[in-house]
C-alpha cells in the first residue's frame, strides 16, 4: 500500500449535529487502513505555562523573580533615535536600575 503524506494548516469538521461553537481544534487526522474513513483525535491541550510575578514594573525596566528564586532584570524594547538626547536616556535608564535594586537590596 502506498502511503501519502500530507501537510495540512487547516481542516474543517462537520459534527453530527453541525458545527461547534469553537472553530479551532488541536489534534490529529488519521486514515483508516481500508482508507474509507477519516478520524480525528483532538490533543489534550497543554496547561498555561505560570509566569514569574512582576517585582518592578517601570518605563525601562522589568524584574521578576524566577523559579530558582533569582531577580532577572529585562530591558524593555525602546527606540533610542526618538530620544532628544541619548546621554540623557542613558542615565534614566541608570537610574531605573539604580530605583529597582534600592527596592530589593535588603531582601
């Protein structure tokens, strides 16, 4: 028997009864072997991954505190060429860092 492999992005399923009210399912399309029929086994979907709570949440600067329970500091994504002057966004940028680490120095 030969086989056939296809790629597909989208499939429409038409259930007895009509269409469910969700129109997005994950899961896998299977042919049976006498390729008469077509079945569709919907995925167990994955749980929400938990996020780190936010500790600082500034204009610059973001810190969360991971599982291990370390501070990581991210950037925020800013356009400096925007900026009147870069020297003068540098230093609040410093300052930001400055600002955040007084508040968990004693922790």
């Amino acid at each position: 028997m030969k086989k056939h492999v296809l790629k597909v992005k989208k499939a429409v399923l038409m259930l007895q009864n009509g269409l469910n009210k969700n129109p997005y399912y994950k899961g896998l399309l299977s042919l049976s072997e006498d390729e008469k029929s077509i079945t569709f086994e919907e995925a167990v979907p994955s749980p929400r991954k938990e996020q780190s709570p936010k500790l600082f949440d500034g204009k610059y600067l973001t810190m969360v505190r991971n599982k291990q329970g370390k501070y990581q500091c991210y950037l925020k994504a800013f356009d400096p060429s925007k900026a009147d002057n870069v020297i003068v966004l540098g230093q609040n940028v410093s300052a930001e860092i400055n600002k955040c680490f007084e508040r968990f120095k004693t922790e």
